[in-house]
C-alpha cells in the first residue's frame, strides 16, 4: 500500500510541477491562486505531502484542470 500511495504522490507532484512551469508560474504564484502556503506547494511538488480532497480540488481550479488529469500517469 505504501509503495502504490507513494508513485500516486509521484505522479500528482510530476504533473503540479509540469502544469505549473507551462503557465509560468513560480511556486509563490501557484500558492496564491490556490490560498495555500508556497512551502505547502514545494512540499507537494516534491512528493512529501498527502493531501486532502479539497486541496486536490483547489490544485486543479488554479491550473485549469480536473483532479482526474492531475492523478493521471502519463508515464505508463
């Protein structure tokens, strides 16, 4: 369980990462639009972070995106 929840992480902070520096926007930036803390953001986009249903809502508002497409591994 561990293992699958920790390539979910991986894959949501690749796609957080990707999105964001496509619209050019720094961690700060990204923080604003979505009202959560710049470390907050680093922290996910490195992986180190669970979060919650809303946050992954509010991930999705701020990049124009679905939830789904963030959890999405274009990798495979």
């Amino acid at each position: 369980m561990k293992k699958d929840l920790k390539r979910l992480l991986t894959v949501l902070a690749t796609n957080i990462r990707r999105l964001r520096k496509d619209k050019q926007l720094s961690q700060e930036g990204l923080a604003e639009l979505t009202g959560l803390h710049r470390t907050y953001v680093g922290a996910v986009e490195r992986a180190e972070r669970n979060v919650t249903l809303s946050t992954l809502t509010s991930f999705a508002r701020a990049l124009n995106t679905s939830v789904p497409d963030l959890l999405l591994d274009e990798g495979r």
